[in-house]
C-alpha cells in the first residue's frame, strides 16, 4: 500500500489515501464533486540494515585511513603509547 496526494482543481482540496498500486487513480472530489489530480510528493526513503555506506563503510574507511596515515608518518606506535 502507497500514500497517494490528491487536489481538487476546483476548490483546492488538498487529501491523502492510502492505496494499492494496482488501484485506479480517484478521479473526483468528496468535497465538491472537481476533478482531482493526484501530484507527486516527496518521499520518506531511509536505507535501514548492514551494507549501507552509513553504517558500514564509512567506519571501515576511517579506520583504513587512520593505518594509512600511520604507515606513511613511519611511526610504529601503538595507539596507546605517547611520545
């Protein structure tokens, strides 16, 4: 089931529906029988679970660079020790 917007072109009701995809668009208005048109909207896409660059990689790279930068300073040190 989707969110689907609608406006009445004639007296600017503006309504959401809960719907399946495979439902036909509502054509007119409960309010004051207009046509309606169903707009387009923004959606709410959250990308959830391992595999995401959120979650995951960014970590991975962090730590990845902070070796890199290590190797190439040619320290040795543990994390632990101080100068």
């Amino acid at each position: 089931m989707a969110i689907y917007e609608y406006e009445c072109l004639k007296c600017g009701h503006h309504f959401e529906v809960w719907q399946k995809i495979t439902e036909d668009p509502l054509k007119t208005c409960e309010k004051c029988g207009g046509e309606l048109r169903r707009l387009i909207g923004q959606t709410g896409f959250i990308l959830k679970g391992t595999g995401w660059y959120v979650t995951d990689y960014a970590r991975k790279e962090k730590s990845s660079d902070n070796k890199k930068d290590a190797q190439s300073d040619g320290s040795s040190k543990s994390s632990g020790e101080s100068d």
